[in-house]
C-alpha cells in the first residue's frame, strides 16, 4: 500500500472514531465493471454478515453501483473490509 493511501486510511479510522459510536452501521460504495464475477466478488466480501446489498447499472451499462449497508464493530473493521475488496481488479472505492 502506498504512503498517501495509508494516510488516508488513517484519517478515515480517526474521522469515524469521532463521528459514530461502535458498532455502528456503516455504508460502503463500489463502482466496478459490469461483470457478473466481479459483482459477486464484491458481493461475496460482505457474506454471512448481515449486510443490505443493492446494486445499479450505469445508463450505458458499462459500470455498475454497488452500495452495501452493513453494521461494523469498529473504524479498524470498516478499513479492513475496504482493503479486502480493493485487490478486486477494475473496483473503485467512495
């Protein structure tokens, strides 16, 4: 991982210390190609945990919205998560 995604990585950590109390609900946004393996990928990442997946192709249907409700136990556990599902080729993160 580089030096400026560390960074941020960190003040993510600190800004969710301070904003929310833990375990807290926490929502997660990918944007990936629209491929059905990559979608699942992504999906797959958040099983078993309860989560509120909900998903939306791009008008031209090139890309697709993937937004995940799930409850995180901690600031530590929301960075982890997107850590994991970063190494998912073509997948953006906001």
């Amino acid at each position: 991982m580089d030096k400026k995604t560390e960074e941020f990585y960190i003040r993510l950590k600190e800004e969710l210390n301070n904003t929310s109390s833990w375990p807290s609900e926490y929502l997660y946004k990918f944007i990936v190609p629209t491929d059905a393996k990559k979608i699942e990928e992504v999906e797959n990442a958040f099983d078993n945990m309860g989560s509120v997946i909900k998903t939306q192709q791009s008008k031209a249907g090139k890309y697709t919205s993937v937004s995940i409700n799930v409850t995180m136990n901690s600031p530590a556990d929301v960075v982890e998560k997107y850590i994991e599902v970063s190494t998912i080729e073509g997948i953006i993160s906001f």
